[in-house]
C-alpha cells in the first residue's frame, strides 16, 4: 500500500528493539537478531505502507548478520529470483539505537507497543487520530519479553496490547507487529479477486 492510499498523511516508521530489552525475569538483557524476523516484519512493513524498518542492536556483529541478510536480497542475487523480497528488505536500517533511528529523519513522535496495558494508553481510534496530525511516528517494538524500563520511559505514547481470548498472551513480535500495522493502517476496501467461487 503507498502512502497515498493509506488512511492518514503521516510518515510511519518501525523499529523493532533487540538491546535493551527484559528478559522473562525483568532483567536487562540484548536479544539476538534472527533471520525469520527481519524478513516477516519487513513484508509486513512494505505491505502496509512503512517507510522504513529499523533494526536495533549494538553488538557489531549481529549489525553484521542484518547487513548481509539485507544485501543478499536487496543488491545480491537473492532479489533477481524474487524482486517483491528485495522490494520489502530494502526498507530495512540497521541501527546501533533508539537515537539512530530518532535522528535519521525528521521530528517524530515515539508510540511504545506493549503486551500489558499502561494507564496512559491510547485506543486504536486515538491512535488512528495521531496519524492524521502528527508529521512523522516511530512505532516501537520489543523483543524477548519487551522494552526496557528506560525505553519505555522515553515513548510519548503507548499502543494498546493485543488482546485474545483467555489469558495466553506470548505472540511472537512478527505476528503483533502485523496485527497492529493491519488495524493502524490497513484498508477497508477489499479487492474482487478474478477466481470463482468455489461451492460448498
């Protein structure tokens, strides 16, 4: 979906935060970077109208990792046999912080995502609201078991969690990242598919 097409005039972004993060314990921690990851949320990210994808770690070699994965598709042969793969990992910035991707565009607004409610929380339609006011939204996203206290400290807002049925709440981040980009940004408006019907 291009921007144009998207409800909303605001530019979105998404970084998806490895360090630092908690583990289940409460504790501190780096999380790894894993290959499944980049490309699910990056597809999901160039299907719903994402400018960009930031990947966040500090540790040179999983910057590394992000880096050659993303060039295999993007410039390496990986994005000859499938264009649609490079076309959505060219979204992807690997950056060592919250600060890289905060600076590497203009002014914006930091919307947290959580598995737990805050008092502060907006409703999806507050939400919908911010993209047609604010200029630019850094949607963020934790890994292991979610941001750490001092980057939840630093979000101007907060998305409500992701609720199902009962209380098993572990989606993998890939999953709500794609939930959440569908209710923010999602159309509508359903294309008709050319195939029949098949009768039941």
């Amino acid at each position: 979906m291009s921007e144009e097409n998207r409800p909303g005039a605001g530019i979105v972004d998404l970084a998806l935060v490895h360090y630092p993060v908690v583990n289940r314990r409460g504790e501190e921690i780096g999380s790894a970077v894993t290959n499944l990851d980049i490309h699910d949320i990056a597809r999901a990210a160039r299907t719903f109208g994402v400018r960009r994808f930031y990947i966040i770690t500090p540790y040179d070699s999983q910057l590394e990792l992000v880096r050659e994965i993303v060039a295999h598709w993007v410039t390496g042969v990986g994005g000859d046999h499938n264009p649609d793969r490079r076309e959505a990992l060219s979204l992807v910035r690997p950056v060592r912080s919250l600060d890289d991707a905060v600076v590497a565009g203009d002014e914006c607004l930091l919307v947290g995502t959580s598995a737990v409610a805050t008092e502060d929380g907006l409703s999806w339609s507050g939400a919908g609201q911010l993209l047609e006011d604010i200029r630019r939204i850094l949607l963020v996203f934790g890994t292991a078991s979610g941001l750490a206290p001092e980057v939840m400290a630093r979000m101007d807002h907060f998305l409500p969690p992701i609720a199902g049925r009962g209380d098993y709440n572990h989606l993998p981040v890939r999953s709500a990242v794609a939930i959440i980009l569908d209710r923010l940004l999602g159309s509508r408006e359903y294309p008709v598919s050319g195939r029949k019907k098949i009768p039941v």
